[in-house]
C-alpha cells in the first residue's frame, strides 16, 4: 500500500510539471508576440517621424529660399 502511494505521488508530480511546462511555453509564445508588436510599433513610429521631419525641413527651405529670392529683387541695384 504505502509503495503504491509512493507512486502515484510520483505520477501527479511528473503530470503537475508536464503541465506547468505547456503554461511556460504559453507564456513564452505570448511574450514573445507582444514584443514582436511593441518593435513593429515602434519601427512604424520611427519612419513616420523621420518622413515627417524631412517634409517640415524641406517645407523651411523652401520658404526660405523664397524669401532669399524677394530679398534679392528688392536690393538689387536698378
């Protein structure tokens, strides 16, 4: 009776891990999907910007070569 015991003891443990095993691997897929969307975010994030920023740059420039332009015909010796 008692080696019996003994046994299915050693059943519930080796299906307990087996169990918490899966629950790991579970959370490991989860993780790594939540991850995979925070860099994709964040890459998203980065082109916008620097798309952004390069119009608002090009945007001044040209502004200020307009201006150079106006500037120009208004000083130019008649």
């Amino acid at each position: 009776m008692k080696r019996l015991l003994n046994v299915l003891i050693a059943g519930a443990l080796v299906a307990g891990s087996a169990g918490f095993a899966s629950v790991q691997e579970g959370v490991k897929s989860t993780t790594k999907a939540v991850g995979e969307g925070t860099k994709n975010a964040a890459k998203s994030t980065a082109k916008t910007t620097k798309k952004t920023t390069k119009k608002a740059i090009h945007k001044g420039a040209k502004g200020t070569e307009k201006g150079a332009a106006t500037v120009e015909e208004k000083t130019a010796p008649k």
